[in-house]
C-alpha cells in the first residue's frame, strides 16, 4: 500500500523540470524502488493466497 504512494510521488516530481541531474538521478532510484516493493508485495500476496 505504501508503494502507491511511492509511486505518486516519483510521479509528481516526474512531472516538473529537475535543477540538476543528481536530483533526476535521485528520482529515478525512487520510482526503481518503488516498482521493486510493488512486484515483491505482489508475490508475496500470491505465494500466501496458495500456501494453504
């Protein structure tokens, strides 16, 4: 859940122009992690759904 809000925010920031690469960069890595705890709480939502 908090992953949606992640993602809003890296989307936000997406939007506007960046003052310096660093902070592109930054922005980035955000949106890249975000994406990785959306995949890993998926499959942990699958791999406890089929568990029993």
């Amino acid at each position: 859940m908090n992953s949606g809000m992640s993602n809003h925010w890296c989307y936000k920031y997406n939007k506007q122009a960046f003052k310096s690469d660093s902070q592109r960069l930054a922005v980035s890595l955000l949106s890249s992690i975000a994406k990785r705890r959306s995949h890993l709480n998926a499959a942990l939502v699958y791999l406890l759904e089929f568990r029993e």
